[in-house]
C-alpha cells in the first residue's frame, strides 16, 4: 500500500465515523431512549479520555522520563 493510499484512508475512516455518527441523529425523530442515550454518552466520554491520555499525558510521560535522565 502505497503512503498516498495510507493518508487517504486515514482521512476518509474518522470522516465517515464523524458523518454517520452526524447522521444517526439527524434521522432519529423524537426522544432518544435514555438507556441509549447514557451509553452513548459513557461512549463519547470513554473515547474523550482515551483521546487526552494518547495525545496529551502519555507524549507528556515521555518527555519527562527522558528529561530526567540528562
């Protein structure tokens, strides 16, 4: 696989993650389930953890690890 099909795709996969997840909610009339609607909500929440541990604490770990060791 070429590096121009690998950016293609890592673009297009969160696109069409963030455009169906959009058009669940455009389509669903009335009152949402409350069971459903707490499990997407711990979802959304679990995925914003992760999220700021990968891309923010974990880069962050490293770097100290690696600064105290000069």
């Amino acid at each position: 696989m070429t590096d121009t099909m690998k950016v293609i795709i890592g673009v297009l996969l969160p696109f069409l993650g963030t455009s169906l997840g959009a058009a669940a909610v455009f389509f669903m009339k009335g009152e949402m389930n409350p069971k459903l609607q707490k499990a997407l909500l711990g979802f959304a929440s679990g995925v914003m953890i992760a999220a700021s541990f990968w891309s923010l604490l974990q880069p962050a770990i490293e770097r100290a690890e690696t600064a105290s060791h000069i």
